[in-house]
C-alpha cells in the first residue's frame, strides 16, 4: 500500500525562488476570530510585500538547507534549532477556516477601514501569492501575526519632518514583522516559529491529541449530535478547563446515557435530544453542561431546596469523623 509522500517545502522554495517576479500578491488582516478583512497596498509596496514575505522565507529555506536544514512533521516538534516543521491544515481548525474564506467566500469579504472595524482586534496579516503553472495557476500564504505593539495610531503620534515635528499624516502605521513565522502550501503549513504559529491559530498539538482520544472515549458511550461545522474533540481542545475535566474521568465508570438525562431533567437543565436520542450539542454552554452533569457538579440543597453548581469539589471526612476511604 503506497504512503503519500510528504510536501518538500525545499523543492516548493526553489520553484518559488524561479517564478518570484511573476507572482501576483493579496493581503488581507484578521482578526481575533479569524475572520479575514480584504486591504489594499500601494504599488509603492509591491517590492516590499514580495521581499518580507517571500523572499524571506524562500532565501532561509534555500541558505539554511545547505547548512543541515531539516523538516520535520508537526508532531515531533521539540524547539530543535535548524529545524522547520510541517502540519496538515485540515488538524489546524482555525488555519483551514481562515483559507476556505479566503478562496471560497472571497466576495463577501469586507475592506478593512479603521472607522468601520477596531484594529486593536487585528491578530494577523496574510498574504496570498498567485503564480501560473504547468497546470494552472497555483496559490501559496504567508502569515504573520501582528502584536498591537507594532501599530502607531495617528492621534497620539508624531512624525519628524527634517528638523521638525509633524502630525502624524496616517490613522495608522504598522512596523511590519519581517521574521520567518508561517507559510500554507497545498493543504501544508510550514511552521518556522513554532511559538508564533500556535499563538497565531490557538493550536496546541498535546491538547489536541488528548482531546481527540477523549472525544472518541466519549462518542463511543454517549450518542451525541453536534451542529454543523462543531466536533467534540474541537470544542474540548478549545476549552482547557472542560478538557482538564475529561480527563480526569473514568469514562468507562460514568453514568450511562439514560441516567444522565434523568439527572439533568432532575436539576431542571436543558439539555436537549433528537429524534434519535441523542444529546444535542450546539455550541460550548451545551458541551459544558453535559461535561458538568457527567462530574456530577450539580446539587439540590435539601435544606432550601435551591439547585447550585459546584465550581469544585473538596472531599471531606466520612461520617462520624472517619478518614476519607480511598
């Protein structure tokens, strides 16, 4: 059985090091929830935009392969230096969001203005690189995160002129990160800076591969319906506290589907099932509810009567002052 053969980014840097004169580029920022903004730029800036973000990132690959450079799966990542690391967009949720709206939802992406959108809500920038090929046109990004450090907003900057002070002329102006951080290649991402690409996209691959293991244990007790675009091990990778909780779980020894909607109808929540019976999860207050009910974390007083949710559980002694079993 034949294995697909890994993305060779240094074949991939010397094709694009021979065609980098004929690439078109498109930028477009993104915020905080990864939705993309279109932005034009001055053709002043189409050498600039070329030499910070391609030329960059081809040149290390070229130079540093001759030094020993290597490209490791993702997975193995241990902060090796000469090292540069590949992922499969489709493992990195937010990456994979951010390009189909990119190539798939294009007209309705707005102009970023800073009168209509917050630029303190900027997370990234992106460039799209369009070049022909034999068989077509070919596409390749190149992302790069933008700290809010990197931005001067006009109203309390000023700029030198000669010998003098001036008003800023700009709403904004944006010291543009020229480091090596990601690159998406044919469903590919190369990651340069592993810290910078797992803060740029919120990926965590231990947390991810745990929470995978745990959504299977999870899928395979429980019937579970999610909505459309939603997976248990997505949702469980985003919210640590709820995984931390998972994990600390025999979920093999947990209540059973029945019982468990029996003690949420008990404590008057709404957790919802379809005409299968399975439990509905539509966003992550549903997920959070059915974890909590799982840990058993809510209670009816018998002294009032109210119903409160145990935000965490200290054991005390048995009765009668006997030790904790266990």
């Amino acid at each position: 059985m034949e294995t697909e053969e890994p993305f060779d980014v240094f074949l991939w840097a010397n094709q694009v090091d021979a065609i980098k004169n004929n690439v078109s580029a498109e930028l477009f920022l993104f915020n905080k929830n990864y939705t993309p903004y279109k932005i034009r730029y001055s053709d002043k800036l189409t050498g600039a935009v070329k030499s910070i973000f391609i030329q960059e990132a081809v040149s290390y690959i070229i130079e540093e392969a001759e030094k020993g450079l290597e490209c490791r799966d993702y997975e193995k990542a241990d902060g090796e230096d000469n090292v540069i690391y590949r992922a499969s967009l489709s493992k990195v949720e937010r990456a994979d969001t951010l390009i189909h709206l990119i190539e798939h939802e294009y007209k309705d992406i707005d102009y970023f203005s800073e009168n209509e959108y917050d630029f303190k809500k900027v997370k990234g920038i992106i460039a799209k690189f369009t070049y022909p090929g034999d068989d077509g046109m070919k596409t390749f990004y190149i992302a790069k995160l933008l700290p809010a450090s990197s931005a001067l907003k006009g109203g309390s900057s000023w700029e030198i002129n000669g010998e003098s002070f001036e008003p800023f002329s700009a709403e904004i102006a944006l010291k543009m990160p020229t480091d090596n951080q990601v690159a998406i290649v044919d469903g590919t991402i190369i990651v340069f800076n592993q810290s910078k690409f797992e803060n740029m996209f919120q990926y965590d691959f231990k947390s991810q591969v745990l929470a995978e293991a745990k959504a299977k244990e999870l899928c395979d007790k429980y019937k579970l319906s999610f909505s459309e675009g939603l997976t248990l091990d997505g949702l469980l990778a985003d919210k640590k506290p709820l995984l931390k909780k998972v994990q600390a779980m025999d979920i093999a020894e947990e209540m059973p589907q029945d019982k468990l909607l029996d003690y949420a109808d008990e404590m008057q929540l709404e957790l919802m099932t379809d005409d299968d019976g399975s439990i509905i999860i539509m966003d992550d207050k549903d997920l959070t509810m059915f974890v909590n009910l799982l840990n058993e974390d809510y209670y009816v007083s018998p002294v009032n009567g109210r119903r409160y949710e145990i935000k965490s559980k200290k054991l005390l002694g048995e009765p009668d002052g006997e030790p904790p079993r266990g």
